[in-house]
C-alpha cells in the first residue's frame, strides 16, 4: 500500500562489496549512467561489516530525492511485478 501523506518520496537501492575493491565498478557505472541521464544523486557509505566467513564488507547506497530525478528515473524503469510497478508508477505520478 502507498500512503502519500505518509512517507517521503524518494528512490534508494543499495550495494555491497568487498572492502579490497578500491573504487566499487557497479557504483561507479551507475554515477555515469544518472549524470549523462541528467539525474542528481547522492552516494553515500553506510557501513562497513565482516560477513559469518570474516570477509570485510562495505555497503553504499545511492540516492534519489527531487521530484524532477525521480520522474526522469521512471520512465527508464519497468518492474517485473505487475503490482510493484503499478505502486511505484502511482507513487511517481502522485508527485506534483
């Protein structure tokens, strides 16, 4: 269910990977892929963890928060779940 009123509107997805990487590839594609789009962002490092095994960890996530990026972002994508595409396309036409 969305509820408006209730929450921000905002896109976030998240990556993790090993802490030897030194700069992230999939991180850094992405920032390419949104600023030739014309979308603004904000990457930031969350964490930094050991797994069950003692691999070290960092997690980043990626930030879209203007309503312009977000409108820009949903006509790109298309969710595989019929109902989960249908909320967020409710969700990105809710934005005024």
């Amino acid at each position: 269910m969305f509820y408006p009123h209730k929450y921000r509107r905002e896109v976030v997805w998240r990556r993790s990977f090993n802490k030897n990487l030194q700069i992230p590839n999939l991180i850094e594609d992405e920032k390419k892929i949104l600023t030739n789009l014309g979308i603004s962002f904000d990457v930031r490092l969350i964490s930094k963890y050991s797994t069950k095994k003692g691999i070290q960890k960092v997690r980043y996530h990626v930030r879209l928060a203007c309503k312009q990026n977000i409108k820009n972002l949903a006509k790109l994508i298309n969710i595989p779940s019929k109902r989960k595409n249908e909320l967020f396309l409710k969700m990105v036409d809710s934005i005024k």
